[in-house]
C-alpha cells in the first residue's frame, strides 16, 4: 500500500468530519420537520466520535493529526462552502427552502463520508500490524452510522422534495422507518415510497 496516500486519506476524513460537525450545527438550524432536527442531532454526536476516532487512528498510526496538505485545505473549504450556502438559504427567509438547501448540503457531506470510511475499512484490510487493527476496529464501529448518515439524510432530501413539489410524501421517509443500512435496503425504500405516489 502507499502509505503516503493512506496518511492524505486519514487527514482528509479528519478534516471532512471537522467540517461535518459545522454542517451539522447548520443543518439543524435549518431544519423545520421535528423528526429530521432529532436525527441531525444524533448524528452530530454521531460525528464528533468520528473526530475522536480518526485522532485515535493517527495517534496508532504515528500521524500527526494536524498536518496539513494541499488534499485537506481542498476539504476544508468545501466543507466551508457547504455550511456558507446554508446560511444563504436561511439569510434569504424561507424556512422550507432553507431545509432542502440543508438535507441537500448533508447529502453532499455524508457522500464523501460515507466514501472515505469505506477507504479506511479497506486500507485495514490490507495494511498488517497495529495499523491494521485500528483502523479495522474505527471503520468496524462507524460503518453502521455512516450507511445510516447518508442513506436516510437521502430519504428525507427525497420525500421533503416531493413534498414541496405538492406530491404525496412519506415522512418519516421509509429509510428511516425500516432502519435502512444497505444500497440494496436504501433502493427497497425507495421503491416503497414510490408505490405510496
Ligand atoms: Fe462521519
Ligand atoms: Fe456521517
């Protein structure tokens, strides 16, 4: 493995989850529907014990968790520029429009969240060692609640659409009803909602 590379995966899921924290804290100020405002709750406690973990994963792997890199200042600002659209959105009145600009900007978040523990579990996988252990043991914890993060936080985007759209909706959106972990669980979901329609 290139171990160059591993490090700029570590510091950029660090730097993401950093960030995440930020989103969530605006997201949740966006948010109108009670039940989506309980769930981004949860999953910004969720996220600032990603942080604690990827601290943890660069203390075993001997990084230096406040390095920076070019890749890190890219998430960064991303991440920045997800929490500045949101404020837009709010800045501009509209409090159901401000919560689709939110579920979409989470989205966007869990996607690369979703994507770098993915990485990490795989780097586990073929790393040997202590290295191997932490991050096998940190992807083994957050896994869940990444699938989690970014398939309902897709569901709510969805069905909080169709609603403004004047459509039949289905709130809570079924992701989140059947507690959906999976791709395959997510498109089922999907489908349900659909049927309702
Ligand atoms: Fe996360
Ligand atoms: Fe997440």
């Amino acid at each position: 493995m290139k171990n160059q590379q591993v490090e700029a995966l570590l510091l950029q899921a660090l730097e993401h989850e950093l960030g995440g924290i930020e989103v969530y804290q605006t997201a949740i100020e966006c948010a109108v529907h009670p039940g989506l405002k309980k769930e981004w709750r949860k999953y910004l406690d969720e996220t600032r014990g990603h942080v604690t973990a990827l601290e943890g994963a660069c203390a075993a792997l001997g990084i230096d968790p406040e390095r920076e890199d070019p890749g890190r200042a890219v998430v960064r600002h991303v991440g920045g520029a997800l929490v500045q659209a949101m404020k837009l959105a709010l800045a501009a009145g509209d409090r159901s429009a401000a919560q689709l600009v939110a579920c979409e900007c989470v989205v966007l978040a869990e996607t690369k969240d979703h994507m770098d523990w993915e990485l990490i579990k795989k780097c586990g996988e073929h790393l040997t060692g202590k290295a191997a252990t932490a991050l096998t043991d940190a992807a083994n914890k957050i896994e869940d609640q990444e699938d989690e993060h970014l398939y309902h936080s897709k569901g709510w985007c969805r069905e909080l659409w169709v609603e403004s759209l004047g459509l039949t909706a289905v709130l809570p959106p079924p992701e989140e009803v059947q507690k959906v972990k999976t791709a395959i669980g997510a498109a089922r979901a999907e489908q349900a909602a659909e049927k309702v329609r």
